[in-house]
C-alpha cells in the first residue's frame, strides 16, 4: 500500500453530520465544537482518554529515552479501517455505552490521509489500540514508514474475539492523532448501512457521488 493511498476514518452519529459539513471535523475544546454533539462511544473509555497519558517512542519500547508524552484527549483519533470492536459496543450498548445506536444512524467519514498530512499540523499515530500497554505512538518524522508499521492484516481482519486473538484486536485498533479541528473538504466520503442513511445525507446537501452504502462495514 502506498501512502498516498491510504484513508483514515471516523465514526460518528447521523445527526452530527450537519455541523461537520459546516464547521469540519471539529476538537471538543474547539471553539467551533457541536454542543449539541449527539454521542455513540463508551463513556468509560472516553473518560480515560481524557487523562491518559502516553509516551511517544518511535516503535522503540523499551527506550528509556522517551521522545514526547502526549495526552490522547487532546487529539481527534481516526481508524485506518472498518467494522472496528468499537462499532460493535455502539450498535449492541454494553460498557458505559448510554444507548445502542441503530447502523442507520452511524456513519463513517473517510478522509485522505495524505491531506491531512499535507497540512502540517501536529499528529501522532500507533500501531494498535490507544490505551494498551503494548502499543507503541509515532510523530511525523515516521509518516513515512506508515505503511510498513500499521498491521493491515489485523486492521482488515474480521474476526478479533476472544482470547486467542487480542494482539489481533489491538493492533486492528491502531489510530491515527489529530490535534486540531479538519475543515469539511478533507472528508473525500462517506459511508453508510442503508439506502434510508444516504438518502437523509443527500439532503443535507451532500453530492451522491461521496456517499457509499456499505452494509458490510457494520455488524
């Protein structure tokens, strides 16, 4: 794969759509954030992102040289994939999930991730799920070796439960840091479950030609 190739998404609830088209994919701190932001994931975990700090080492675990720390709630997370563990909690509830959504009701926004490097802002990505211990963060300087860092065999993997498979599951969670809010033209698609979802995005004004049904990237 090359890099150039490569597109990170988001997931987020129909109804927020409105406010992204106007204001972009925007931070919670930002001054451009949805107050009226209508939330899918787990509460618990979004909790813990908004204190956990991680380190930044390159791929190099054991460094005791630590490039950087960084707290994962100031930055935006993308996925470099679909139909992630995360989805499933929102559809199903479970954990501190207030609610289950309907796959209706859930879409992805897939941007370029080319773009947004070109922007030349401040990112980080890792190479499996945030929170886990075994999970190392790259800077920018390793923008390059992407490709050859992310597990895109894990990424695209179907199945990730159970025991056997956690490192699986982990590394089907790598995730992609932004530290500020992305204008709207940096989302080149998006996705969602069924005729009914594109049909409400098309009248938010959105040209059919963005918007693809995938039924196969919910559960």
């Amino acid at each position: 794969m090359e890099l150039n190739k490569v597109v990170v998404y988001r997931i987020t609830h129909l109804e927020n759509i409105s406010h992204i088209l106007q204001y972009g994919i925007t931070h919670k701190n930002s001054q451009n954030k949805n107050t009226d932001y209508k939330n899918i994931g787990d509460l618990s975990l979004i909790e813990t992102r908004s204190k956990k700090i991680v380190r930044v080492d390159n791929g190099d675990y054991n460094s005791k040289n630590v490039l950087s720390s960084i707290k994962l709630g100031d930055y935006i997370p993308f996925y470099f994939g679909v139909r992630m563990p995360m989805l499933y909690v929102a559809q199903h509830g479970g954990n501190f999930v207030e609610r289950a959504t309907s796959p209706s009701d859930i879409i992805y926004l897939a941007c370029s991730l080319s773009k947004i490097v070109s922007l030349n802002i401040d990112f980080f990505f890792s190479d499996g799920h945030a929170t886990d211990l075994l999970t190392s963060f790259y800077d920018k300087t390793k923008i390059n070796e992407l490709v050859d860092i992310v597990d895109w065999e894990a990424v695209k993997s179907l199945y990730w439960g159970g025991s056997e498979n956690l490192d699986i599951k982990r590394k089907k969670q790598a995730e992609f840091l932004v530290a500020i809010d992305l204008s709207p033209d940096i989302i080149i698609g998006f996705g969602c479950y069924n005729e009914k979802a594109k049909n409400k995005l098309i009248s938010f004004g959105i040209s059919e030609d963005k918007i693809k049904v995938i039924p196969q990237a919910y559960y």
